[in-house]
C-alpha cells in the first residue's frame, strides 16, 4: 500500500541525516575556504612582486647613475689621451727644433750672433744676423756650406750700420742667409 503522511508539515518527522546535502555543504565551505585562500595567497604575492619591482627600481637607479659616471669618465678619458697626444707631438717637435738649434748652433761661428731664425715646412731657413764684417760672413756660409746638414747656401742681403757705444764709433753688419736645411743627419 501506498505510504501517506496526513500530519501537517509542522508534525511531521524531520529527516535525520542526508548525506547528499552534508556533501554540498561541505563542498561549498570547502571552495569559500579555497577561494579566501588563493586571494590572501595572490595578494602576498603581489606584495612581494611590488617590493621587488621597487627594488629593482632603486637598484637600476643606481647603476643608470654608475654608466653616466663611466660614460663621463669614458669621455674624460678620451679628452686626456688627445692632450697626451698633442703633449707628445709638441714634446718630439720640440726635441726636433732643439736637435735643429743644436746644429744651426754648432755651425755659426762665435762672432755671429742670430736675431731670426726660421724654418719652414718645405725645410727652407732664413736667418737674419749681426755681425762686425763682411770677412766673418763669408767664413759663416763656408761654415754652413762645409756642414752636410746645411744645402744651398745663398746670401739675401748686407746692411752696414754705425753706432756709438762708449764714445766710440762701432761699425754692424746685418745680413741675411738662406737655404735648404737637409734634417736627414738630425733625425
């Protein structure tokens, strides 16, 4: 026979345990526990990830700072080498006019005394001189001459002048000489 309950709902028998709703229940607290704990978890971790970020912000602060200074220093350094270079250039061309002094020195006479010495590029000279005679100009381009540092050997121009120096009348001679400076021996 069919089973019929006419008890109102309020008397009716409660049903004592259903293992399908504790299931659900239990299923639905679990996900609410899973989800509180993937949040809080994500949420460290973002945490983390924002104070590494800004680490890593300060840390490449830093060492944009440490490349600007190498790149000045790079730039320093490049500065300082041409000055070296020129500091060096000058330094040979000075060893290279004084090697050329110590000839032009070693070949004029001792009455002879030079006002202008020049050397061009094209290794042609020009002095200009004092002198007291003709005599001592002539033995100053046979001097020249004779030197094989020395070439064509030519004389531009003689000028007499007079003077007095303690109440007595002295005679100058000023002269000019050009030629070829042949640096063959010097260097």
């Amino acid at each position: 026979m069919a089973n019929i309950n006419l008890l109102p709902v309020e008397y009716r028998e409660k049903e004592k345990f259903n293992l399908r709703r504790v299931l659900i229940i239990l299923f639905v607290v679990f996900l609410v526990f899973c989800s509180t704990y993937l949040f809080f978890s994500l949420e460290l971790q973002i945490d983390y990830k924002e104070q590494r970020l800004k680490t890593m912000k300060t840390e490449l602060a830093a060492v944009e700072k440490v490349i600007k200074e190498v790149k000045d220093l790079e730039k320093g350094k490049k500065i300082i080498e041409e000055r070296i270079k020129i500091i060096q250039g000058l330094i040979d061309n000075q060893s290279h006019l004084s090697r050329i002094l110590g000839e032009f020195s070693s070949s004029i006479i001792d009455d002879v005394w030079v006002d202008n010495l020049s050397l061009n590029a094209n290794q042609t000279f020009d002095i200009t001189a004092n002198t007291l005679n003709n005599y001592l100009i002539a033995k100053c381009m046979v001097t020249l001459k004779n030197d094989p540092t020395f070439d064509n050997i030519e004389l531009g121009y003689v000028r007499k002048s007079r003077f007095i120096e303690e109440n007595r009348d002295v005679e100058i001679v000023n002269f000019k000489l050009f030629g070829l400076f042949n640096p063959k021996r010097v260097e």
